[in-house]
C-alpha cells in the first residue's frame, strides 16, 4: 500500500506517515523504480502498535524507544494497552457523569462540591507509563540508582570505579563485531557484574534493555561515549546478542 493509502486507511495525514519516516519510527520500504513508499502488513502492524500507544499518552520518542527494545514484546504491549484504554473508558464515563451533574447543578436540581466539579480530569500522569518501564527496560536502571544512593560513601565509590574500570575495558573492545566470541566474553563478565553490584537481578531481556537505553536517552549515549566514541551504540548491539543468545 502506498503512503495515500495507509492514511486513509489508519485515519491519520500522509505528512504524519511521513514524519514517522523521518524519525526513523516506521521506515516503509521503497518502491525502486519510482522511489514512493511501499508499506507492507508487518508495516500496518507496527503502525496500529504505535496508534495504539499515542491513543495511551506515550510520546514518540518513548514510543520509539520502546518499539526499538529487544526485550519488547508485542504482545504484553497490547495487555498494557487494554488496560489504559479501559482506564481511559472509565475516566470519560466520570467525566460525562460530572457534566451530567452540573447541568443539573446549573438548573438548582443539586448542589455539588467543589471536588466532585473536577470529576474525571486527573490527567496529569499515564498510570502505565510506569507498568511499560518494569517490562522493557529502564525501571532496571532507576532501582539500581536508587540501591546506589542507599549506600555509604565509600561503598558508593567503589561501584563507580568498578563502573569506571568496566567501561574503560569495554571501550577497547567497540571496534570489535558485537557477535565476536571476545565481545560476548565481554558482555557476560558486564551481566555478571550488574547483577552481583547493583541490588537488582537482571534478566537478559531487562539487561539487552538496559543496553538499548545507551542509545535512546543522550545522557546515557554522552556518559558512555567519553570512554569511546560509539561505545554506547557498541554496547547497545552487543548486550541485545548476548540476551537473545541466553534466551535460545
């Protein structure tokens, strides 16, 4: 199908589509002979997964780092969507019931609190936001950072050097192919260390997501790459081999 279509179809503008290429969210393929945009169904399937996920409050840059996860699961993803969007059902039946009321209050028929006027229009936090995080990925690195912070000073310091030795040996190895028999050493001595560090056990899925968080937040992309230039996208390649390999 090509960009006209898809629109129509999805009920969103080609510009949207267009903008998603761009952003490298949904690259359809293209037409070789004329260079047009060709969308596949596996296209359509990721078009709908993305939808589905503004319809629940995600902006793109989290959708895409989501979608971009090799610990993501199409799957949970429609669980966790399901369970927003009857959230979100709920929320607007309150907020109709509240509108219902205050006609009524308008008419003299009933008095209403100053809380029952606002019914409805907590919209201030995405309560699966949170629920996404625990399943691909980042939760990971915010409990360990928390653990982190519960430690003495000294304990503190010897984590960032034994950090700050870690990545110093890594950074030797990020010219190396990540699937490299010295590469995948490498990232079994790091889950190794992760899990015996930093209070949290990390399964292969969570630490492949950890890995791909070094490529889609710039705080973690510029921390890493001052040992290396292109150590975080390295890092990132490898880790999602060594957890795809654990999970065979």
């Amino acid at each position: 199908m090509n960009a006209k279509d898809v629109a129509g179809l999805a009920g969103i503008s080609v510009r949207t589509l267009h903008h998603y290429d761009h952003i490298g969210l949904l690259r359809p393929s293209r037409n070789h002979e004329n260079g047009y945009r060709e969308y596949t169904d596996s296209d359509l399937d990721q078009l709908q997964q993305i939808l589905f996920f503004r319809e629940c409050g995600f902006p793109l840059a989290k959708i895409q780092s989501l979608l971009q996860n090799p610990a993501f699961h199409r799957e949970e993803a429609f669980q966790l969507q399901r369970k927003y969007l009857l959230h979100e059902k709920q929320r607007i039946e309150t907020m109709l019931n509240t509108l219902e009321r205050t006609i009524k209050s308008m008419k003299g028929e009933i008095t209403m609190s100053s809380k029952e006027k606002f019914g409805g229009f907590d919209m201030n936090h995405n309560p699966y936001e949170d629920e996404a995080r625990k399943l691909w990925g980042d939760e990971s690195v915010n409990r360990s950072n928390a653990f982190i912070q519960s430690l003495s000073e000294n304990e503190k310091e010897s984590v960032a050097k034994g950090m700050d030795d870690l990545f110093r040996s890594l950074a030797d190895l990020r010219h190396e192919d990540p699937a490299s028999d010295i590469a995948q050493k490498a990232m079994a001595l790091m889950f190794k260390h992760f899990n015996q560090n930093f209070g949290h056990t990390y399964t292969p899925e969570v630490f492949a997501g950890v890995g791909q968080l070094y490529v889609a937040d710039e705080r973690f992309t510029q921390n890493i790459d001052r040992y290396g230039h292109g150590l975080s996208t390295f890092l990132a390649e490898a880790m999602a081999i060594f957890a795809q390999r654990q999970t065979k």
